[in-house]
C-alpha cells in the first residue's frame, strides 16, 4: 500500500507540492489539474509497468481511476487477485 | 544600461508598490513584495554562481516563482531554457546540450529521475525548489537573502534570454533563440493592438515554457497591470479562476476555449461579465464555437495566427468584422504576410500557398543553427510551414499544414520524435506516429507500427515504452497494427495517408 501511495503521489507532485490540508485519499488529481488529459496516458501506462497489471478499458474509462484512494484500491486488486 | 524588463518593473514596484501584481493558486503578492521576492531570487541565484549570460535550465510549472525567475534572469542578463517537467532524461540532457545550460533548477521529483542515470547533469549549480536535495542548493535558502535589488551587469537587450526548445523534423532539439528586446517588443505590440493597461488583469493560463505564457506574465509586469496565473489549466478552473478573480483579458489556445465551452454548456454556467478581450490562437476555431463563446464571455473576441519563431502575425476582431470571420486577419502590427509557392514566388490572391512572415517581432534566430534559420527563410520572410491564401483586401485564411506536426491541446509534437523511440523496441519493423481528430484536444497522437515477422503485436508493451522514453504529450493515445506503411513511389512516407488508411481498415 505504502509503496503504490508513494508511486502515485510522486508522479502527482511531479509539478507542484500538493497543499497540507489536501485530503490525499479523496482527491481527483484529473479534475484538480495535477495530471492532465495528455498525462493521463503516460500515468497509467507507468502503473502499470512499475507494478506488473494491467487496467481493463473499463477501468480506465472509470471515474474511479481518477481518485486517488480509488486508483490504490484498484492497484491493491490486481496485485491480490 | 540596465535590463528594460527588470527596470519597468521595479519602477512599478517604486510607483504603486501596494497594487496587486500577481495573483496564483491562492496566493497573492503585491508589486512591492514580488520587487523584494526578484531580489532576493537575483542574491540567491549570484550566491550560486550565476554570472551574466549563463543558461539555467528549468522545467518549470506555473508559479510565482517561476515569474520572479523571468523578471530576475532580466536583470542578470541570464539566459533561462524553459523545459516541459514530463520530458524524459534523454530529452532533458538532449534540450540542455542543445541550449548550452550550465546550471538547472528543478523540484525533486525531476532530480531523482536524473540521479536515476547516475550522470551530473549540469557543469555549474543546481537549486532544487522544494525541498533538501544531495547536492543541490535549497531554494529556501532565499529567505537570508537581501531584499535590495543588486547592482547587476550592464544588459544591452540583445542577449539571449530565453530558449524555447522545439524539435526539428530530424527529432533533435532546435532552441528558438529570444532576446529582452524581442520579448518587449512583441509585449508592446501586443499592448498596441489589443490596447492593455495597467487597470487590466492579465490572465495566463496557458504552460509557462512555451512562449506565449511568458508573453502573458511579462507583460503586466512591464506595463503595471495585474497578473492572474492559472497554475494548472482545466475547464473549471479557468471558469472559477477568470469569474472569482476578474480577469479582463487574456490569449487562450483555441483547445482551451473549446473545453471552456463544454463545460458551460453541460452545467449552464452564467456568462463571465469581467473580460474586456480574449484573444484565441494556436488553431482556428469553428464557427458555431466562436458564436457560442461570444454569448458566454461577452467581450470583444479576437482570433490571431503566429508562430513561436515571428510571434503573432495577423489578427481579427470577430464582432468588428463580421463578413471576413473565417480568416485568421490582417497582418499585425509592423508584419507582412506574403504567400508563397514552392519556387518561393508570391502566390495570387485566393491562391494557397505557403504562408510566410516578415516581423520586426522575429526572434534572433535558432540558437547556433543559422543554416536553419536561413533555410527557412525567403526574402526576409520566416516561411511558416503552413498553408494558406489572402484575398484582395489582405486577409489571411489558413488552410492546413504543410509541415509534419501534431497539435495536441496546443502543444506541439513532432512526430519524427515518437518514431525515431518507438523504432528502437525490439520487434518493431517499423513505424509513424500521425495525427488522430479528438474533440476535447483538436488532434491526439496516434501510432502506425509494422512489426517484424514472428513477433506478436503487443499493444501494451509499446504504450509502457512509450511512458517511460517519451514526455506526457508525445504518448500515443491510440495505437494501429498495421501491414505497412503508405509510401510514395519514391519510397517517402505519406503520413497523411496512414488515418485513411487505418480508418477503412477499421484496424485497432
């Protein structure tokens, strides 16, 4: 868990420090602009190969994936299925 | 002489030191504490070593602080080589060769990608913005900085001041070479025709390693007005930001108005009552988009055409002119236009051809490739890579590319730079990156790949490769096997063909 926070996050904060009062776990980092629509390929895509899954097209048109408590529990899925 | 840049801003500072002079991502600094803010950046960055016409490197984000470093490196008489933060190290090291930059400020982040390689990046310092790096200086090491401006070098203006890395059809990097003067040059143009003043709220919201952001926070800091910088660009954001803060002008990508639309229209946003002007340019707008958006910002609409090496080149004003709104303008301020053919003869009237501009807003050329400049240049005219006609009262219509180059949500791609990467993966025959129409972006990348006899095409395999070789805006969005490429008889590669081609395939 630990290690996939630190991956997304990084990659978040590739470009600006997120504020302290930033509730990690709920925020759309594709809504809030820290990762945009051209990002988005290249993040996923780096995911994925840094821990050996593979997103289903659905997942990856989800809402979901682009929460960051969600996308950890969907990281956290694959790697324990 | 001191720097005009750096010199009209703190005259500014001196004058109206209680005025709001930039306001980002919640913070807000008046002219007085930015002048304090720039000093101090300029003692900080002499502590370091930095001396008069050194290159600095920086993938930079939208920040105060990156504003302060452009109006700081003015008064130094520095160089700063803007980069994009998605680049990967082989891009970086690349670009950073190219510009000739000694010294590099970058958030962590991008310092542990380098450390990664194990290679010193740069010969002289590196700062590191947000936090404690091995071996770099901390940026808050500003704060025992003196808040005096220091008595800098003598800067004449034509020192080059900023490198705007772009790529070459070859894939390698071709530093557009700006100096002080063009840069207030092209500011006081754009001030003229669009008549700003210091009452104006400037808003940028577009990357500030591309020129025309730059344009955006240079000039209310020149000219005394307010600059509004939007640090992350989505839809909502531009909307709130624009409405809570009361932006009066701004230049927008033509991919940004689009998306900004969109949003309005699914939420039933009310019009923003603020904007005096907005200026879209980039890529022409359609018709029922331009109509659309006048009724949500109702304010005068200018479209204008340019490029990063002549600046803007025409302008229109949509309201005013209402029986030429498919053209892109007349020339601008002190520009000709001329349209050329492939024997670089003028063209008629309503004939396309090459377009082609002659400015006094030109930047000093590509920085130590002059056989490039010169190459694409025709009796004093930059020949711009793009196809157009005028008709007889000189009006400018744009009809298309002549150069191969994606446009992504205003960014360009050089789609030499994806095939000579992905062209390194085992298995791959072949392959062209081309341009895929998208609603929200304009155009997406998307990829053509010809694998090699007995190798499984693995979709995946080539999108991972591509997120680690390639920066976020080159990464194919859509990716075709194909059985070859299209090719002229001459064996060229027709690079237009390869979307008709997929499509009535309908190959995935």
């Amino acid at each position: 868990m630990e290690r996939i926070t630190d991956f997304v996050t990084d990659y978040i904060q590739r470009e600006y420090t997120l504020p302290a009062d930033t509730d990690l776990m709920a925020l759309n980092y594709v809504d809030t602009g820290y990762v945009d629509s051209l990002g988005f390929v290249q993040f996923i895509a780096l995911i994925e190969d840094e821990f050996g899954i593979q997103f289903s097209d659905d997942e990856i048109e989800s809402d979901d994936i682009k929460v960051v408590g969600r996308l950890i529990a969907m990281v956290e899925a694959h790697l324990a299925g | 002489m001191k720097s005009k840049i750096a010199d009209a801003f703190y005259r500014h500072a001196t004058l109206t030191p209680d005025k709001e002079a930039i306001i980002c991502d919640g913070k807000a600094m008046t002219y007085g504490e930015l002048a304090d803010f720039v000093s101090r950046l300029s003692h900080l960055l002499l502590s370091c070593g930095a001396t008069y016409g050194d290159h600095i490197a920086i993938p930079m984000n939208n920040s105060i602080e990156s504003v302060a470093l452009f109006v700081s490196a003015a008064d130094l008489g520095l160089c700063l080589v803007p980069l994009n933060a998605s680049m990967p190290y082989e891009a970086v090291k690349a670009a950073m060769q190219a510009a000739d930059a000694k010294h590099l400020i970058a958030r962590s982040s991008f310092l542990r990608d380098c450390a990664r390689y194990g290679h010193r990046v740069t010969e002289g310092f590196t700062l590191c913005l947000d936090t404690d790096f091995e071996g770099a200086v901390p940026f808050s090491r500003i704060d025992e900085m003196p808040a005096t401006r220091p008595d800098g070098p003598e800067v004449d203006g034509g020192e080059t001041y900023i490198l705007t890395l772009t790529s070459g059809s070859t894939g390698s990097p071709k530093p557009i070479d700006l100096s002080q003067d063009n840069k207030l040059n092209r500011i006081m143009a754009h001030q003229r025709v669009y008549a700003i003043s210091e009452a104006d709220r400037i808003l940028a919201a577009t990357p500030l390693y591309h020129s025309l952001a730059e344009r955006l926070v240079l000039m209310p800091l020149v000219l005394g007005a307010t600059c509004v910088l939007l640090p992350r660009f989505t839809p909502q954001l531009w909307i709130d930001c624009a409405r809570s803060l009361k932006a009066t002008f701004t230049i927008a990508v033509s991919a940004q108005l689009a998306q900004i639309l969109d949003v309005v229209k699914q939420w039933q946003i009310p019009p923003i009552a603020s904007f005096r002007a907005i200026v879209s340019s980039s890529a022409l707008l359609e018709q029922d988009v331009k109509l659309e958006l006048t009724r949500l910002l109702p304010c005068e609409f200018h479209e204008m055409y340019g490029t990063s090496e002549t600046s803007t080149a025409t302008s229109i004003c949509f309201q005013q002119e209402p029986s030429k709104r498919d053209s892109v303008g007349r020339a601008f301020d002190g520009a000709a236009i001329a349209i050329l053919d492939d024997e670089g003869r003028e063209c008629a009237p309503y004939t396309v051809g090459e377009i082609a501009v002659a400015s006094p807003l030109r930047c000093k050329g590509y920085y130590k490739l002059p056989a490039l400049m010169d190459e694409a240049t025709t009796r004093g005219f930059f020949r711009t890579g793009d196809l157009g006609s005028v008709d007889a009262d000189g009006y400018l219509y744009f009809a298309g590319r002549k150069k191969e180059l994606i446009i992504t949500g205003a960014v360009n791609v050089y789609p030499a730079d994806i095939d000579t990467v992905v062209a390194r993966m085992e298995g791959i025959a072949e392959c062209a990156a081309f341009s895929f129409p998208d609603h929200r972006l304009g155009e997406v990348v998307a990829l053509a790949v010809v694998t090699k006899p007995g190798t499984v095409f693995q979709k995946r395999r080539i999108q991972t490769y591509c997120a680690r070789h390639l920066a976020d805006f080159q990464q194919p969005h859509k990716i075709f096997r194909v059985d070859a490429l299209p090719r002229n008889a001459m064996g060229k590669l027709r690079r237009n063909d390869i979307l008709p081609l997929v499509r009535e395939a309908a190959i995935d």
